[in-house]
C-alpha cells in the first residue's frame, strides 16, 4: 500500500547495504526530487507505530537533503 509518510517516522536499518554515497549523485538525485517530484515510492516495513527503510535509502537520504517533512513509501506488513 502506497502512504504518505512523516520522514520522522522513518528509521534507517541498522545495517544499510550503502556504506558510501557519491555525494555530487546524491545532490543530483535530491535536486531532480525537488525539481520533478519523486518518481519511485521507497520501500518500508512497519516496525511497531514505526517504519524501517527496506529499499530507497538514497531517495530517503536525498529528501532529508532537502528538507522534505513527508515521503511517499510503499508499506510492507
């Protein structure tokens, strides 16, 4: 189901596959984000009254980049 979520609500994985991000691609990908609109939801699992990102971590890391208070995420249960 396709939601969308407050950012605050939304908690890394303790492990993120991605220990390194090109910093300039991350930049391009939060100003496409600001200019276009998210093209592609993230991925969560629910978590108690929480969610956890399980793909889209730097579209996720991107909207922090730009300030974004809400992100579309597509929820697994």
């Amino acid at each position: 189901m396709i939601q969308e979520l407050m950012m605050r609500l939304i908690d890394l994985p303790e492990e993120v596959i991605r220990s390194k991000m090109d910093q300039e691609r991350l930049r391009d990908l939060a100003n496409s984000i600001q200019e276009i609109g998210l093209l592609q939801p993230i991925v969560v699992k629910k978590k108690g009254d929480r969610y956890e990102v399980i793909a889209g971590y730097r579209r996720f890391t991107a909207h922090e980049l730009i300030g974004k208070k809400k992100i579309l995420a597509n929820v697994k249960v």
